[in-house]
C-alpha cells in the first residue's frame, strides 16, 4: 500500500473507531476484555459486513467488465 493510501486509511479507521466508541455502552468500557468483546461484535455486525459488500459489488463489476475471467 502505498504511503498515502495509508495515511487515509488510518484517518478513515480513526473516525470509524470515533463512532464505534461513542455507541458503545459504558459498562462495555470496563476491561480489556469488555471492550475487545464489543469491538468484535461492532466489527461482525457493523462493519464486516460492509467492507464485504463493498468488495462484492467491485467483483460484480469486475465480472462483468471481464467475463472471460
């Protein structure tokens, strides 16, 4: 990736983990454990599934620009 890439990338992960933190329960705050707890879930309810759909809508594309592949 290249270093700008990056640096857009961790600024985009610094405002998604903003919002991911605001809605998140204070008593899910507590421990290290509590939190990765509720990250994990945030990250398989919230955003796996979007970055997946993402990735699949760019494949149908890619399909259908290329369908000898």
């Amino acid at each position: 990736m290249i270093p700008s890439d990056q640096q857009q990338l961790k600024a985009h992960l610094k405002a998604v983990a903003e919002i991911l933190y605001r809605n998140t329960a204070p008593t899910q705050l507590k421990s290290f454990e509590s939190i990765e707890k509720s990250l994990r879930q945030k990250m398989l309810e919230e955003v796996g599934p979007e970055l997946g759909s993402f990735f699949f809508q760019q494949y149908q594309g890619f399909k259908q620009e290329n369908p000898e592949k």
